[in-house]
C-alpha cells in the first residue's frame, strides 16, 4: 500500500499503483443516500443523491409527474492538475502527499430539460466538456437519436417499439462499402442483395452476419499484424474513422515484405472472407441457402446452478438454445461472445423493460426475460420468458387499489402469537 494507492502491478524495475475514486467513497453517506433516493422531490434533490453512491460509474436519468426530465453521471471525476488520467503519472515527479479533488457538482456532465426535448444514453459520450476519456459506444445512440427527433409527438406505444428495435444504424454506415467492394470482387448478386438492406438485423437476415463478419474481418486484417490478440480490443470508432482518413500506414500488412497493402486491397479480402462463410464458395451456393443470422446466433438462459447438470435437469434450469434477433448497435441489442466464425452465443442484453406514462401509472407495463421468482420451483421462476421473447408486457398497476383489483393471490404476514400474549 502507498499513499497512492496499492501496488497493482510490478514490471522489471517499475512498479505502478493504481489510485480509486472509491478509496475516498463515504460508505456511510453511499448507503444512506440509497434509502434516500426513494424521497426524491427534484431533480437537484436527485444530482445530489447519486452522485453520494460512491465510486459506480453509472449514468442516470431522471422523469417526474411534472414533465420534467435529467441526465446526471454519478461517478466521481477527478480534478487533475495535468493529463487526463489515459497514461500512467512519473509517481516520482508527484508530490507524495498530493491529494487528487473532485469537480464540483455544477461541473460534471449533467442536463436538465433540454431544448430538444429528450434525453437519452446508450453508453456513449456525454459531453465534449469536462471532457472525461473512456471506452464509450458510438452505435447505439445513432438508432436512439434518429427515432426520438421524429417530427410527431412520441408515444406510449412508440415507446414499446423502440425498446423491441433491431435496427443497426451504426452497421448500415458500412452497407455502401461493403456493396462497393462486392462489387470490385465480382459478386453483383449479393452486392444487391446488400444494398436493398435496411439495417434490421433480424434472425432471417443473410446481411446481418455478412456485414458484422465483414467488419470484423476488416479490424482483424488491419490491426492483427501489429497488434497480435489486441486487435480485438480496437473500437468500432477508431476503425471507423480510420478507414475513412488518408492514412494508409495501418493497412499495410507488416508481415508482407515484398508489397504495401492499401486499404481498399485490406477490405477485399475482408470481403472475400466474409462471403465464404456466410454465403459459401461460388461452386456450392446452388446446393445450399446462405446462412441466416439466427442459425448462427443464439440465446440460451441458463441458471448458474445449471453447471450441476443433475440440479439442472432436475429444476429445468436451463431454456433455449433460440435463435436470437439483434446486435450490439440494435436498441433491443445483443452483445455476444464469438466461439468461431460461424457461432455467437448472446450473453448480455437489455433485459427488465419498463415504460410508464406518468399522465396514467396504473397503466405501467413491464417484462422480465425470466419470471417473478426466484425460486425454481415456483410457477412464477419462468412464466415471463415467451412474453419477453414476443416482445410483449405485463401491466404492473401503481395504486393500492388496482393493485388489488388485479390481484390472483394475496400473502398476508401476521405476528406470532405466544402464551404470553
């Protein structure tokens, strides 16, 4: 321990420290603030609230009964005196009693009824200032910000629908490339078949997986030379705006002496790559359908208990392998793990979807992708699941009573009575 924080890691003759916001969290303050935030009567009120919970970098938005709506981001940010915090400090050049402050509520990212009339965060950047480094989704947002600046008033149920869209419209930025380059290969058909593509990315799809491959292939082809495994770790951002600048230097394949490969030679034999899988040889395509997104990509809910498989076949702990719909820059997204190049396992999704419309809560719906209990052998452990498949809801009343209008059970707790008594 140093007053730096703890030694994480040591190479060779340096050693490097790693300092937490959260090392200075009051935790005190962090849990009180948690029963707190049930109470809140303003969006100040609320600013004030999450960002006492600590070290959790999380974004938060905030909506009440009297239209008004907030954004605020609840980590602490540091005040640096220099750099940004993307490299590692000179520990030596640092005073050893330097205390790193925080910026001032009215100085971290936040907004409060904007002009535009909505507010909305899909893991992407905040704000330009303070401006705070980090690993921020750049697709998401796209798809979100195009349907919320619709020239008509939005509703509850274009509230539901967006919350099932597939739309990519961070991948249909690569569909004129991809269309381009099919072409220059000598594959007119599916080039059509590319460019009559509008961006949903449904389990039918053959262009879903063909253009996700194509991209992937691309990054892998440009950055695996140089970068080894790495690669992987680029972001869908640097390679975006990567292909699209004068730079050709990381196209070239280092691993090639006699030759400087260009980017447009790069994305060819992405290209080339990509259809082979998707679409097969050009000899053997009459004898077989290209595949289908959802044959390649699928879902499957399992229980962590599912690993004992006596437990697991016994409480039924495991669902699926289904075909799975959407991609990491779908709004219903799907982020997944790649197991080869012709398999994806989803792994993480937005899961409990909520909407309600503070002009009729009772009217509120909501949707689990599993059940209201979790216990496996209640009723309610999985009754959930096909309505979240189908996309469909379950309205949760807010009044005590439509709640118990809608009640099918009631469990009444009474205290135990003792001879004393």
């Amino acid at each position: 321990i140093t007053p730096r924080g703890p030694i994480m890691v040591e190479k060779k003759d340096k050693m490097y420290s790693l300092w937490w916001a959260g090392y200075d969290v009051d935790l005190d303050a962090a849990i009180s603030s948690g029963f707190a935030l049930h109470k809140v009567q303003s969006f100040d009120q609320f600013r004030r609230i999450v960002t006492k919970f600590g070290a959790l970098n999380a974004n938060y938005l905030y909506a009440d009964a009297a239209g008004h709506i907030g954004y605020q981001l609840a980590v602490p940010v540091p005040n640096r005196e220099s750099g940004d915090g993307s490299f590692p400090y000179a520990g030596w050049d640092v005073p050893g009693d330097e205390f790193i402050s925080f910026l001032p509520l009215n100085e971290t990212p936040h907004a409060t009824d904007p002009s535009s009339g909505y507010l909305v965060n899909c893991n992407n950047l905040p704000g330009r200032s303070p401006f705070i480094p980090g690993n921020y989704a750049a697709d998401r947002i796209l798809r979100a910000t195009e349907l919320l600046t619709s020239d008509t008033p939005i509703t509850v149920d274009d509230m539901y629908s967006m919350q099932t869209d597939r739309k990519d419209a961070y991948l249909l930025r690569w569909k004129d490339v991809l269309t381009n380059t099919l072409e220059s290969i000598d594959e007119p058909t599916i080039a059509g078949e590319v460019q009559k593509w509008d961006g949903t990315t449904t389990a039918e799809s053959s262009v879903t997986p063909l253009l996700l491959i194509f991209v992937d292939k691309l990054r892998q082809l440009t950055f695996e030379d140089e970068l080894g495994p790495m690669y992987g770790q680029v972001s869908k951002l640097t390679l975006d705006r990567l292909y699209y600048s004068d730079n050709d230097n990381w196209f070239d394949n280092v691993n090639t002496n006699d030759k400087t490969e260009t980017r447009d030679e790069i994305a060819k034999q992405a290209a080339r790559e990509a259809v082979k899988i998707v679409y097969g040889s050009a000899e053997n395509r009459d004898q077989q359908p290209p595949k289908r997104w959802g044959e390649m990509h699928t879902l499957t809910m399992r229980h962590p208990m599912a690993v004992v498989s006596v437990l697991g076949s016994l409480l039924d702990l495991q669902h699926g392998p289904w075909p799975w719909s959407g991609t990491p820059g779908t709004l219903n997204s799907s982020f997944y793990s790649k197991v080869n190049d012709t398999t994806y396992n989803c792994i993480v999704g937005p899961s409990w979807r909520f909407v309600i419309d503070f002009a009729d809560v009772d009217a509120a719906t909501m949707v689990l992708p599993a059940g209201n209990s979790g216990n496996p052998m209640s009723e309610h452990f999985f009754d959930f699941n096909r309505i979240w498949r189908d996309g469909q809801r379950w309205n949760v009343p807010f009044s005590q009573k439509k709640v118990r209008e809608h009640a099918v059970s009631v469990l009444t707790l009474s205290p135990h009575e003792t001879a004393d008594q």
